[in-house]
C-alpha cells in the first residue's frame, strides 16, 4: 500500500528545484520523487565544480578535466580531479566517479561538461526506466491482460516478475542491500533445489 501512495505522490507532485538548471526541469518530469531529490545533489553540485578544460582529443573523443572542490572531513575543502571522457557523435560520457554505474543517474562532472558542450538535456540513455514515474505504468500496459489465467505459468511469471522488480530496486541502492538481496535469493534457489530433490 505505502509503495501505491509513492508512485501517486511521484506522479502527482511537481518538486521543487533548487536551480535554474535545464538538467534539473528536464528531469523534475521524468524521475520518481526519491530519485529526483538524489539527482538533485548533483545537480546543485556542479556548482562546486570549476575549471572545466579540454586536456586531448582522440577522434571523436574528448577528454576532459573537472575539478571540484570537496569537502573532507576535519579538513577544509580540497580540490579533486575527475577524468571525463565525451564521445561527440553519439553523446556518450564517461567519468572516473563511476557514478553512474553505482547509482543510475549522472554525476555532476558528467553534467558540467554537457553544460560546456551546450547539450541541454540529459540523453535518453541516461535516464533509466526502472527510475521513471512512469515505469509501473509501463510495466502493466506490456504485461497486463483482462484474460487472467491464475493456472497459467505466463501468469506466473509475469506476476513474480512485478513482485521482483522493487526488490532488485532495493538491492541495487547500497551495497549492504545487495548482499542482503544476494543471500535472500540464493536461500530461495536452494530451497527449489530442495523440493526438486524430494521429488525425484
């Protein structure tokens, strides 16, 4: 029930942004609440960035340096740098943070050098479906049916696979509920193989 309110919340709510950033208002309309407000750091982050420049150039490839200033603890801020690589043809970027390989959404050195190249949106690759409003939406109009055979393994695994897909979301959010995910999902499959075994 609490996840049903969420996803109304999610779809209903228009948030709050905290900069004029074209990142930010484009997104503010596709990504769930929770996930928004996490982007939103990054966002607001690329402010804390500076000194953006071109270090090499590999045919389409650019590479690129983006320091920013980083809070450590017990310390005053230090200067960090990140290593981005940009693609020009197919908008592809890349950066050392691995951020988004980690949590699914663009960091803000990624976004400080779209913002020098003028590309004023995030691009589509980015955006990943299991963080849009819409997603569920989506989810039920490719799956859903009015001629539901409870009986049917179709059904079965469609359903199971609706149930899953905000365990995997949880799981992928740190690394402590991955392993929690990890070993729940290996008892599950070592209990099939238990009854499998007593059958035969």
């Amino acid at each position: 029930m609490k996840e049903v309110v969420a996803d109304l919340e999610s779809r209903r709510s228009s948030f709050e942004l905290k900069t004029k950033c074209n990142f930010e208002v484009q997104l503010c309309k596709v990504y769930t609440k929770e996930i928004f407000k996490r982007f939103q750091l990054e966002v607001e982050g690329m402010y804390s960035c500076f000194n953006t420049r071109q270090v090499s150039v590999n045919g389409p490839i650019i590479t690129y340096i983006v320091k920013e200033r980083v809070e450590v603890e017990g310390k005053e801020k230090e200067v960090r740098c990140y290593e981005v690589l940009y693609e020009t043809t197919q908008v592809d970027i890349r950066c050392i943070c691995s951020l988004f390989n980690y949590k699914g959404y663009l960091c803000r050195h990624a976004l400080n050098v779209l913002n020098y190249n003028g590309v004023e949106e995030v691009p589509s690759r980015y955006i990943l479906p299991r963080w849009r409003k819409d997603f569920k939406c989506r989810y039920l109009l490719h799956h859903g049916s009015s001629n539901i055979d409870v009986y049917n393994p179709v059904y079965w695994h469609n359903h199971l696979y609706k149930l899953a897909l905000p365990v995997a979301e949880e799981g992928a959010q740190s690394e402590e509920h991955y392993k929690t995910t990890l070993q729940a999902l290996e008892e599950l499959l070592n209990k099939f193989h238990l009854v499998e075994d007593t059958l035969v």
